[in-house]
C-alpha cells in the first residue's frame, strides 16, 4: 500500500483521495514514512515537519468527510526549497548565517499551499543562498543523486529534485536563477519548469538576485507540474514584479498534448562542443519524436548566448553583493564576536558574523559583485552585462518569429561526482551554459526527462523554451514529448533508478 502511494503521480494521488480510496493522513504519512527510510543517504531534506503535515492532513480528512468542496491537490504532501520562507518552520537558505532562524511569516507561494491543503513535508537541502549547480555548497552538507548516491543532484536545488527522485515527495518547490530548477530536473530523471519571470510571486522567497529569480515546480510528470503551476502563479500586490494577468491555462495545455502543426526551433549554439554524446543523441531522438507527432523543425541561431554565461556571472554576482548586505548580524541570524577584541565595534562584529557564516562561494560572488559595481568599473562590467542581457532577449523575440517554442538538451553533461568539480567554480559555472538564457530574458522553460546516456547509465534532459507568457506552449509541448518517451522507454524513467537501501534517519524526529 505504501508503495502504491509514494509511487503515484500528484494527480493519481489527487484522484484516489478524492474518490476517498486512500485519506491524506495515509497519503502523508506514507511520505513521511519514506523519508525516515531512505533520506539518511539521499539527505534532501534540511528540517521534515512531520506534525504540521499530519494536522494539515487530518484537517484536510475532516473537511472532505464533511462535503465541502476542495482543491484538487488537497491533502497532495509537497516539499519546500529551504530558500522559501514558512512561518513557524526553520528558513535558512543553506547557510550558517540563518541557522535557527524562524520566520514570523509565509512567503506568498506558501500561503498558496497552505489555501490548496496541501500537507508541507518539510525544507529541502540547496547551495548556500542558491549560489551553486551541485547543493555541494549547501553549509549543511550535499544531498546525493538517487540514480547514484556518489553523484550530485544539481544545483541550487538538489534537494527538491532529489526529495521527487527518492519518492520521498509527489510535488516539490524549487527556484531558478540560472537554471536552478530544470538543471537539477535533468540529473535527476525529473520534471522541473521556470515560469515566465513574474508569473509567480517572489514574495517570501529570500533573494539571490532579484531580476533573475523565479520559483516553479518540480514534480515527475509534465500534468503534476502543470497543476503545481495552477496553484502557485498568479498575480500578488506583495510582488512589483508580478504580472497582473491570469494564470496561464497550462492544465489544459498538458491533457492536450498536442504539437501537430507546431514549429520547434533548435538552438544552434546549444548542444554543440563541449556537450557529453549521450546527452546529445537523446536530445536528437526527442526532436524526432515531436518530428514523428507532427511538428516541424527548424534551426534558429542565437548568436548573443555565446556571451550569456559571462554576462550572467556579473549580473547575479552584483545583485547578490546588495541583496545580501542585510545579513549583518545587527538584525537577525549569527551572531560572531571577533576573537581578541574587548569592545568590538558593529563593524568588526559584522565582518566576524559575515566570515563565519558565509561559505566559500558566497564570499566569491559577494567580491566580485561588489567589484563590478564599484565607482571606475560599473560601466565597464554591469553596464556592459547589462547591454548583454538586452542582445539575449532580442535573440530570443527573433527566434520565436520562426519557432513556437525553442529546444537544447538542459545540460551539458549527465550527474558528475560529488567533489570533482568542486574547486574549480569555472568548471561548475558551465553546468548551466544552456539554462542561463531564458533567466537572462525572463522567459519560461521546461526540463523534462530524455532517456537514458549510454556511456553511464544517467538521466538526460531537454530543455524547452516558450515566449515570456506562453508557458502553456511549455506544457503542451513537454506532456506530448513525455508520452511518446514513456512509450519508447516501457514505461516512466524513475522506475528504472536503483531501488534506494532502507537507513532509517534521524530527521525522523525533527518536527
């Protein structure tokens, strides 16, 4: 029975408790169950709420036993990336510096969540404030791929993609900056999707860079991720930055699944030099597929990407440097004395705090941001990112005049190994050479599973893009191309990853 459930789809999920064939007690319970089991290894999850969980399903049982009209997801358990604020539950961003820290309030996204019924788990691992493509740079150690627990689970949130990999979870929360959501999607045999930038509120969700980031499902199907989009967009006063515009009809889009007549653009300068073999034979295959259910292809170039990655790297760095400026140990958080000081002034208080309590990639990004905003150099460097980040968008409005939805593999490479690209940030930095675009033009995107690489056995993903507001297009296309690869593959992907051995953890406990 357990089994049964931890395995189902979100909508599966959401059918047989509406037909009361299982209670959301059984639903969470069951996931919570799993986590105690095999999160010991996996370690997607910083804090597990198991008591709130149940209260939130028990009262979810009542209302339905009752008559009352509910959600479709009511009574569906999700996780939440730890970069998303919960009142009452630990919020830290994967860092030091928040450790212990409990919001006195609900980032919008939650309170959506809480209104739909839907049981929160618990907060899942990421990079240290989402600066990462591994969760190796998590304060709190990494989370580990399912396929392959030496592996990372991408990055910033692996945690999430892990937690929906492992079946510890049908629904999760991530956020995407440069490719933080679909990144990890595509290592993790996933379905990850970035909205258009403003489609969901950012309210809550504490900020790497404001122009970039973007919170969005990550889930296992293209449907569950549809109707996890359903719940979460729309308009929010809270947010200057949220579109004033009804949610896009993404549901719809997704039980059509239909591209007959649809023009798919490949990106020439996205799965070239530099991309693993297996990753690009698969991505072919997914073109094929789409080929063989009636869409046309056609090749569209995107001349400014190739600057993309470096422009971003100035961007992010930049507004990190500001938004991060309030972690100063006079508000809230850690809290350090500098050794050897009597009387220490707020300044050498701050400088001790910030040291201690921000690892070594975070005090990267901060420096370099901070040195290309610096007088003499914030023309020279932002500036000209900046002029950068317009080219981009003009590529991609010139791309969609030819194309209704454009397409690349979603990374270059399967999983690498925990610790091989660590140390070298250049290295990790090109993991998301293919993602950081559509953040850079606040387009959406979608990763889904392509198959199999034949050189190791990982997943791949194909990364889909649609003009900003379209994301429907994302999911008619995504559930089309997931259909005819579940047909190819005999079935879904994740049932082919290694069964994970039972360690019963100590998170168990902490509610």
């Amino acid at each position: 029975m357990t089994s049964d459930i931890i395995r189902a789809s979100a909508a599966e999920l959401a059918d047989r408790l509406s037909r009361k064939e299982i209670s959301a007690v059984e639903a969470t319970q069951a996931h919570l169950d799993r986590i105690a089991d095999v999160d010991g290894s996996v370690k997607a999850f910083l804090h597990v709420d198991s008591a709130g969980a149940l209260a939130t399903a028990r009262d979810i049982d009542r209302r339905r036993a009752a008559g009352e009209d509910l959600h479709v997801l009511a009574g569906v358990p999700i996780a939440v990336k730890d970069i998303v604020t919960t009142k009452g539950l630990p919020t830290t961003a994967g860092s030091r510096i928040l450790e212990g820290w409990i919001p006195p309030y609900d980032a919008t996204i939650v309170t959506k969540l809480k209104a739909a019924g839907m049981p929160i788990l618990g907060k899942t691992n990421m990079d240290e404030f989402a600066m990462g493509s591994s969760t190796e740079h998590s304060a709190f150690g990494p989370s580990h791929n399912p396929w392959d627990l030496a592996r990372i689970p991408g990055g910033s949130g692996g945690g999430s993609a892990a937690a929906v990999a492992s079946y510890q979870a049908p629904l999760a929360i991530g956020t995407d900056t440069g490719g933080s959501i679909r990144q990890p999607a595509a290592v993790t045999g996933t379905v990850g999707t970035k909205p258009t930038y403003g489609g969901v509120s950012r309210y809550g969700l504490i900020a790497l860079a404001s122009s970039l980031d973007q919170a969005g499902p990550v889930t296992r199907t293209v449907l569950d991720a549809a109707l996890l989009h359903s719940v979460i967009g729309g308009y929010d006063r809270m947010d200057s930055t949220s579109i004033d515009a009804p949610v896009p009809p993404v549901i719809e889009a997704a039980r059509r699944a239909n591209v007959k007549g649809m023009r798919i653009g490949v990106i020439k300068e996205l799965g070239g030099k530099g991309y693993q073999q297996g990753v690009r034979a698969r991505f072919e295959e997914s073109v094929q597929l789409l080929v063989d259910a009636g869409a046309e292809v056609v090749e569209v170039s995107c001349p400014s990407f190739e600057y993309a990655l470096a422009a971003y790297y100035l961007i992010l760095p930049a507004e990190a440097s500001s938004n991060l400026a309030k972690f100063d140990a006079m508000r809230y958080g850690l809290r350090v004395l500098p050794e050897g000081v009597d009387d220490p002034s707020a300044e050498q208080v701050m400088a001790a705090s910030r040291d201690a309590g921000f690892g070594d990639e975070v005090k990267r990004r901060i420096i370099l941001g901070t040195y290309a905003l610096s007088s003499g150099y914030y023309d020279a460097y932002y500036g000209s990112a900046q002029k950068v980040r317009t080219l981009i968008s003009r590529d991609f409005a010139s791309a969609f005049e030819k194309a209704d939805v454009l397409m690349s593999p979603t990374t270059p490479t399967t999983a690498f190994k925990i610790g091989e690209k660590v140390h070298d940030p250049l290295a990790m930095y090109l993991n998301d050479i293919a993602t950081i675009p559509a953040n850079l033009a606040g387009v959406p995107g979608m990763s889904l599973p392509s198959g199999l690489a034949d050189e190791d056995g990982l997943p791949t993903g194909v990364q889909i893009l649609a003009p900003a507001t379209k994301d429907e297009r994302l999911y008619g296309v995504g559930a089309a191309l997931e259909a005819a690869l579940v047909a190819r593959w005999g079935g879904p992907l994740l049932a082919k990853a290694p069964e994970l051995a039972t360690t019963r953890s100590s998170r168990e406990v902490r509610a």
